[in-house]
C-alpha cells in the first residue's frame, strides 16, 4: 500500500513536471521508499539547520550546561549596552528557540548576511536594535533568533556548535562533517545554510522518531523530544492558504497530521515526521520552481494518504 501511494506520487510530481530533487520515506531504521529526481549530492538545506541547533541545546541542557530560563545576557554580559532596554535582559533560550525574542522582525536572513549585515560581529549587531516586544509575547520568525541560541550553546559547552554536533550527533549518525556556513568571526550559523545529502538530512527526523535513541544509545534525552516537537508558540499571523502553520516548538514546525512535526528549510528542504504512522518523510528541492505546488502535492498525494 505504502508503495503504491509512493509511485503514485512519483508519477505526480514527474506529469506536472514540479521540481523536486529526491525524496525518502522510513522508518526510525531503514529506508522504506526513495526516488531521486536527480543525482543526490550535498546541498544546502537552509532552516532545516535549526532544528539541528535545537538539538544540540537539548544535549547541552541534558547535560547540565545550560537551562530553557538562562538569559542570553548572563552569558554574554560584556554585550550589553550601557543604557538597554529592559526587555533585552529578559531573553531567554527557551525566547529564542521559540522565535519570541521581542525584537519583533526577520533578522539576519540569508540575503541580510549575504549583503554584509552585522559585519563583523553579530551579537553587537541584535544588541544594538531596538526590541518590538515583551520577550515570549509574541512569534516572529528570525534566523537571527537561531543564531543567538546557537552562541548561547557554545558558550555554555565551551565548543563551537559545529565541533559540539559533530562528536554528540553527526558522528554517531554517520553523517560527517557537513559544509556549514559560519559567521564573520568563524561561528556556525546557528539557523542556516548546513549542507547535506537527502539521505543524510533525513536521520534527524529518525532519530526523532526514535525518541532520541540511534543505534540502542539514546543521543538526545527523551523529554527533550517530546517538548521540542509540541507547540510551545502560535504561529501567527497565519499567511493566507497557508496549510503549514499549525504552530512552532523549539526550532521545529508544528504540521497538520496528528502528532506530526517537521524541520523546514527554504525552498523545500522538509523532514516530517508521523509518529502515529511510524514513518518519516523527507525531501529536497531546488531553489527554482515552485514549492507551494509541491508542498500541496504533499499534503493531497502522501501526507493524507499513508
């Protein structure tokens, strides 16, 4: 049955000739269905990094180096401005990795980093804008959010992020060393431009469906799971005939399937996961075409079918 909704899939997306470069379909162990439109390669896999961020920070919670209440100024006090707002003291990982710092706006996102913005330090950068909002009031996607957490994580383990994954995840997963953008002064964007294979990027989801546990060693603490992939924020406001804001966890969308949940990049770089089903599914595109013809292929053709 599974492989029949798959090829049926396949044969939709390959009739309305949409741009799609690979997609997988597992279990938290073995591939079940895979078709490459093209030749899988590494490519960059934008946001879908955050959820990797996110990640890390449940390791380093777990581990006692860090907590969802610790203040992004107490580690970091020497950034603080002589006369800041109020609300800038307030921000805490769990703001952070719910999108809720307060600062209101979309932040250093691929173009802003591409033309130079926050040269050369991006901490002085957030510290100087103004705050919009009470920190955990209010939603607002900004990379710049993802980054802060992700320096919040290497100041508390004393690693960079990159290092930090490698020896806690990707080495285990078997995943590599990825080409990963870093900043100005050499650390890891904490939200973006990671780069993987398909068949690489989607482990993350299985070790998510495995609550945490690859190979029988469990690499991120249960609790963790459960609590990064639950709505902790509403999404809103809701973009018009959006059918995947269904709210926000620690770096991972909240989808419109029971239980389910997704790390999402631009431009079609998604792994779901379905726990009621067991399954995940991932798949890349390519930065042409439009993913809004894909995403409803998905959501009419797989996701309401399995």
């Amino acid at each position: 049955m599974l492989e029949k909704i798959f090829q049926n899939f396949i044969h939709y997306i390959e009739d309305r000739k949409l741009f799609v470069e690979g997609i997988i379909i597992a279990d938290e162990k073995r591939i079940l269905c895979k078709h490459n439109f093209v030749p899988e390669h590494e490519r960059n896999i934008y946001s879908h990094t955050k959820s990797y961020m996110s990640t890390a920070a449940g390791i380093a919670i777990s581990e006692g180096r860090l907590s969802l209440d610790t203040r992004f100024v107490d580690l970091f006090p020497e950034y603080v401005p002589e006369q800041a707002d109020s609300r800038l003291h307030k921000i805490t990982l769990k703001n952070l990795l719910t999108m809720s710092s307060g600062f209101g706006k979309p932040y250093l996102m691929g173009e802003d980093r591409r033309n130079g913005t926050g040269m050369p330090d991006y901490i002085t950068y957030m510290m100087s804008l103004p705050m919009e909002y009470e920190p955990g009031e209010r939603f607002a996607y900004s990379t710049a959010d993802s980054i802060l957490a992700g320096r919040m994580i290497e100041q508390a383990v004393g690693q960079r992020l990159g290092e930090y994954l490698y020896y806690h995840v990707f080495s285990k997963l078997g995943q590599g060393w990825p080409i990963w953008e870093n900043d100005p002064m050499g650390h890891p964007i904490g939200g973006g431009s990671m780069f993987m294979t398909l068949t690489n990027m989607m482990k993350l989801g299985q070790l998510y469906l495995a609550n945490g546990v690859w190979n029988g060693e469990q690499i991120v603490d249960k609790s963790w799971v459960k609590e990064a992939t639950t709505k902790q924020i509403d999404t809103v406001p809701i973009p018009e005939n959006e059918i995947w804001w269904c709210g926000y966890g620690y770096q991972f969308w909240m989808s419109p399937y029971p239980k389910a949940y997704r790390a999402d990049g631009m431009y079609g770089q998604v792994t779901t996961v379905l726990p009621e089903k067991g399954l995940i599914v991932a798949v890349q595109c390519p930065e042409h075409g439009d993913f809004e013809k894909v995403k409803q292929a998905l959501h009419e053709c797989l996701f309401t079918q399995i």
